[in-house]
C-alpha cells in the first residue's frame, strides 16, 4: 500500500507555517508525495522540506497553478550514480524534470537526493548555485513549478480583448497579424513575453560569468525557472538582480 500525504492549505497548516489568510484564496493548490519505497522518518523530512517551499510560494503563482501537483522519486542515472554531497562537481545529471503542459503534473525528482533524507539530518552548505543541500532540493520543485506556473500564465484583461479582435480580423483578412501570432503565443509562457525576453540573461551571453547557474542561458523558459529559484530562496536576489526582481 503506498503511503500518500497531501498538503493542503488548510487552517492546520496555516497555524503551523503561519501562512496568512492572503493565501486563503489558493487552497486549491496542493502538493503530494508518494512514494512507497521511503521510509516514514525519510518521508516526513521530505514533508518538511516541501512544507517550507509552499510557505515560501508567492499566492498568485499558487492560485495560477492551482489543483494538485504530485512529487516522486525516480532513478536517473543507470550507470552514473549522482553522489548529491558533490553536486557541485559531478558534472551533468538530470536532477528533475516535469510535463508543463499535463493537467495533473508530476514532479519527478532525481532518487539521488534521497540520500539527504536517510541519514542525519545535517545541513550541508555547497559551493555553487543554492546555499545548501536542502535549499537545493526546494530548488527544483520550484524550479519545476516554475515551468508549470508558466505553462498555465493567462492574458492580462488588455491582451485577451485584443486577443478578440484577432480573431474578428482573421474572418476578415488571410494576412497574418505579427501581434496576433504574439498573443496567440502568450497563452502558454510567462517567458515569451518580449518584456521578459529584453530582461533574459539567454540574450545576454557576456554576462554568463556571472551567472549563479549557467543553466539559465540555456533558453527563456529555463532562465524563467532559474530566476524563480533565486527570486524566492535567495533574499539577495532584489539588490543583484533588481530588474527581474520588478517582473
Ligand atoms: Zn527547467
């Protein structure tokens, strides 16, 4: 039988995280955890670790995401095993990944990191992106809703009224419409928007060097999701980057 937890927005949790009644509004966001191969003492560890990303959430990322997003553990790497205590120089591993555009999202995590919940309970700080292992694992989940957050990024009231004309001028003309095609396309990514694009470090590839996490150049739905990692777990994200910190 597996074990499954939800953790929902509920008054419990509220008393215990003190997550103000702002968040009230986005109780239909929930995070799960299956898994039955982890042991109870590692699982509520787990809990804990994803209780603090959910306090951390901004609400209108919660409310947008909405319904239930599931975490798991997989394994990634047959050959390669990924050693987490030495993150920073194993090289590339997939650590997680999810399908955005799924109704039900799953975040599928890299079963490496297992190994911060079976042993002691220690912090261990690294040397590259997040300040420890257990900032790092709240990284992907928010790095990972991250890409669903943007996948479900709706038009603003402006956009889906011109949005409307669009399709009234495309009865009445077989041109295409530059503008059209863009709002068309913002039905699906935060990221694509040409005001976050000027802002993408992916455009700006002389400033790589100093870049926290060189993935973000990568594309701007990846430089989206690494912003977002910063921009909630590092409170010096304002004064470093003031520019996305705005957006
Ligand atoms: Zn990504």
């Amino acid at each position: 039988m597996s074990k499954m937890w939800s953790l929902k927005l509920t008054l419990t949790v509220a008393t215990t995280l003190t997550i103000s009644a702002i968040r009230a509004n986005t109780d239909n966001f929930s995070i799960s955890f299956n898994s039955p191969e982890v042991s109870p003492h590692a699982a509520e560890r787990i809990k804990s670790q994803i209780k603090v990303v959910v306090s951390k959430l901004p609400p209108k990322m919660m409310g947008r995401i909405g319904g239930n997003i599931s975490i798991q553990f997989k394994k990634m790497d047959e050959k390669n095993q990924l050693d987490v205590y030495n993150i920073c120089e194993a090289g590339p591993h997939i650590l997680a990944y999810t399908r955005p555009l799924s109704s039900h999202p799953t975040i599928v995590i890299n079963d490496a990191f297992l190994a911060l919940f079976n042993g002691f309970d220690t912090v261990s700080p690294i040397p590259c992106s997040h300040k420890d292992l257990y900032q790092k694992f709240q990284s992907l989940i928010i790095h990972e809703l991250s890409h669903i957050y943007e996948a479900r990024a709706p038009l603003t009231e402006s956009e889906k009224s011109e949005l409307q004309n669009c399709q009234i001028f495309r009865q009445e003309s077989t041109m295409p419409d530059p503008r059209c095609e863009y709002l068309q396309s913002l039905n699906r990514f935060v990221s694509s928007r040409i005001s976050f694009q000027k802002l993408s470090r992916a455009r700006k590839n002389a400033l790589s060097t100093r870049s926290p996490d060189p993935y973000e150049l990568r594309s701007p739905e990846e430089n989206f999701a690494v912003n977002m990692e910063y921009f909630i777990l590092d409170p010096e994200f304002r004064c470093r980057r003031p520019a996305y910190y705005k957006f």
